[in-house]
C-alpha cells in the first residue's frame, strides 16, 4: 500500500526546503496529497519541519542514505514518487535512482548532468520498463520550458497547417535572478569527469546523447559558440549557457515520441542581447564572460576560488525577497517547412527567479504530476523526458499553479 505520495528527498538542503514550502502552500499536508520530507539526517529533518511550522507539525519524515541501498528499501515500497534535489546527482543520485528502479518508484529530479543521465538511461532503461518505473531528469529551469515550450509550439504547428516545425530556435528575451548552485556544482562535477572519462566527454560532445541508442546522430550540429545575428527576431545573440542540456532534452523528447517534431528536425537556443553596434558588443562580452567561465573551470585552483567566492555554499541561495522579485521570459520561433509566412512564436515566462524560485514549482508540480495524473499519462515504465512523459498535463499545472505562463504569440 503507497502512504506517500510524494517523498522531497533532500528537504535539508536550500532547494529540497523550497520545494517543500511550496507543497506546503499549494496542497497541505492533510488534502489530497500525501507527502512527506526524506534524507539521511534526521535531526535536520526535524528542524526543517518546525521551520516550516503549523500543519508542518504532521509531515512524515523518511530516513535513508542515497548511497545505502538497503535504507532506501524501507521506504520506496510504500512511496509513489521521489522528488530528488540531492546534486551533483553523478555523486549522490545513482543508486536512489537503481532503487526507484527496482521498487517500480517514479523519480523526478533536478539533474542537468547529460553524462550522468546517459549513463543512467544505457543502464537501467530495461529494468525501469520492466518495473514500470517513470524516470524524468530535467524537471528545472533546466529542461522545463524548453522542452513543454517546444512542445507546445510543435503541437500547434500540427493543429494549424498539419505538420510540425522543421526547426524551433528558442531565445532567451528576458532574466532576473541566477543559476543554483546545485547547477553550477553540478556542471564543475561533469566538466571534471569528462577530463578522465571518455564516455563522458563524448556524452558532453554529442548533441544527440540522450537519444536512445542507434539514434544518437542528426542534423544538428554543436551549441551557438559565438556572437550570432538572428535574422528571424533580428537581434544580436550570445550562446546560452544551458543549451547544452536544455538542447539534449528536447531532442530526447522528439525521439521518445517517434519523431512528432520530424526525422529532421532543428533545435538550438540563444540569449538576445540587441541590435545594432551596442547589441554586438554585448553578445561579445557575453561570450567572452562564458568563455572565460568555461576556461577557468578546467584548473584546480581557479575552480576551488569559483565554488568559495562565487556559487551559492550547501543551505545558501537568494532571500524570499529576491527570489520574488526575479523572472524569465523566452521565446520560441517555430519554423514551418516550406512557408516563412506560417512560422509561429511562443512565449514562455515565470513569476519567480529561474534558479531557485521557479525551479521548486517546476519540479514539485512535476511530482504532483507523475503522483495524480497517472491515468491521463499515456506512458510506461522508463526514462522520460518532462514533454513525453506529462506534457500538456504538466503545462496545464504550471499554468495553474506555479505562476507560469505558456502561450502562443504570433
């Protein structure tokens, strides 16, 4: 018999708490939704719940080790679906996910870790089918309004002059706020992997490595690089520096549902920076900035001075304040294959910063989404990607409730 729900799985840490104050304040603890609060520290467990305080008081509270197979046997039997926030997930995720796996549990997590999650999918994609377990990485800033905006942009495509988009170029317009440490810490993990493993280099250079296997190749070729002159949106633009995640995500998600986007079908994403003299030299100091970024993680010393001085320590983030005055706005151009007349815009936008604020919605309404919606999911057992696995659903939720908005333009 399932007594939980939903188990936050690292209810400790900064982002583990935001999810669970969201639950909280969006469904209860005695309504419908049976959720609990889980990690291996239960001192900090109780303090979280009384942190959280009033109905609080009655949160469940699960113990186990994400390294300790056997104390995640305890639990998983009788819960629905884990809510992971515990990063780097190539460090503390494995074998929570191989016991989700084995109990039939559906997983969601925050994972952007493309080599991890390769690796996750080559391994236990057999057994989840089998178990009939949901796995869905990816259910943040990254991937989420890349791969339900693409989705939404395509299914309207289809619906108005019946095919999809032959190619979708996402922009980044507008962001207050930053990226999570988890995410930062999370991208030194696999840039420091990918120096000794080569499977994982070659997961980080493939444009196609989450596609399933026998399908990793097509037309796209690497992520934007340099400064790039959008002649759709006529903009300056600067590479973004998740669309290397973001990008594998949506190109899993056509292939997970047989090609709906097409055999042949682009994707790429960008940050607009303006027009003119002045758009050029800020998509250049943009870039610059990344590179130098990029460059300064591939050295022990200047990579230990980045986690100290510039991400976010373990239990830290942004005040409720900034986390309420932050957002983001993107927008999706959807190309038709034969008439530029046709192309469609969309818009995807949050009430939140991306990192932290919008991110905890994301993923908790992702878990309400694999707990409750189950019957209107028309998937099995395996690894998903948040657009094949709850799609419209999902995005119908975040409408409803996260403060997202996901709309057609033009």
């Amino acid at each position: 018999m399932t007594c939980s729900d939903i188990v936050v799985w690292g209810a400790t840490g900064f982002t583990g708490r935001l999810v669970a104050e969201y639950l909280l304040d969006r469904y209860g603890v005695d309504g419908d939704l049976r959720w609990a609060i889980g990690g291996r520290n239960p001192a900090k467990l109780k303090q979280i719940r009384a942190e959280l305080g009033g109905a609080a008081e009655s949160l469940p509270i699960l113990i186990g080790d994400s390294n300790d197979p056997a104390s995640l046997d305890k639990f998983l039997p009788n819960t629905a679906v884990v809510c992971s926030t515990v990063g780097p997930f190539a460090q503390y995720g494995t074998e929570l996910v191989a016991a989700c796996v084995r109990h039939g549990t559906h997983y969601c997590d925050l994972s952007g870790e493309v080599h991890w999650m390769q690796r996750m999918i080559d391994t236990y994609q057999r057994q989840a089918q089998e178990s009939d377990a949901r796995i869905v990485h990816a259910c943040g800033f990254d991937s989420i309004p890349s791969d339900l905006g693409c989705l939404l942009i395509n299914q309207v495509m289809r619906e108005r002059h019946g095919q999809p988009c032959h190619e979708v170029k996402l922009r980044v317009r507008k962001m207050k706020g930053t990226f999570s440490g988890g995410t930062f810490a999370s991208m030194l993990n696999a840039l420091e992997e990918a120096k000794h493993d080569p499977v994982a280099r070659r997961a980080l250079g493939n444009p196609y490595a989450l596609n399933p296997e026998g399908a990793r190749s097509g037309p796209d070729g690497p992520d934007q690089q340099v400064p790039a002159w959008d002649v759709d949106i006529r903009t300056w633009t600067a590479p973004f520096v998740m669309a290397s995640i973001n990008t594998r995500v949506v190109r899993r998600s056509n292939a997970l549902m047989n090609n709906a986007y097409g055999s042949h079908f682009r994707y790429s994403e960008a940050v607009t920076m303006g027009t003119g003299p002045l758009g050029l030299a800020k998509a250049t100091a943009l870039t610059a900035a990344l590179g130098g970024f990029l460059l300064s993680t591939s050295f022990r010393p200047s990579r230990a001075l980045l986690n100290k001085w510039l991400f976010p320590q373990p239990g830290e983030g942004p005040s409720r304040e900034q986390r309420e005055q932050g957002y983001f706005e993107i927008i999706l151009i959807g190309k038709h294959p034969e008439d530029a007349s046709l192309d469609l815009r969309a818009k995807v936008t949050a009430d939140r910063d991306p990192g932290y604020g919008a991110t905890c919605k994301m993923l908790g309404e992702s878990a309400v989404c694999l707990a409750k919606d189950t019957d209107a999911l028309n998937v099995g057992g395996g690894f998903w990607t948040p657009a094949s696995s709850m799609g419209t659903q999902l995005i119908e939720r975040l409408k409803a409730n996260a403060g997202m908005t996901f709309e057609l333009t033009e």
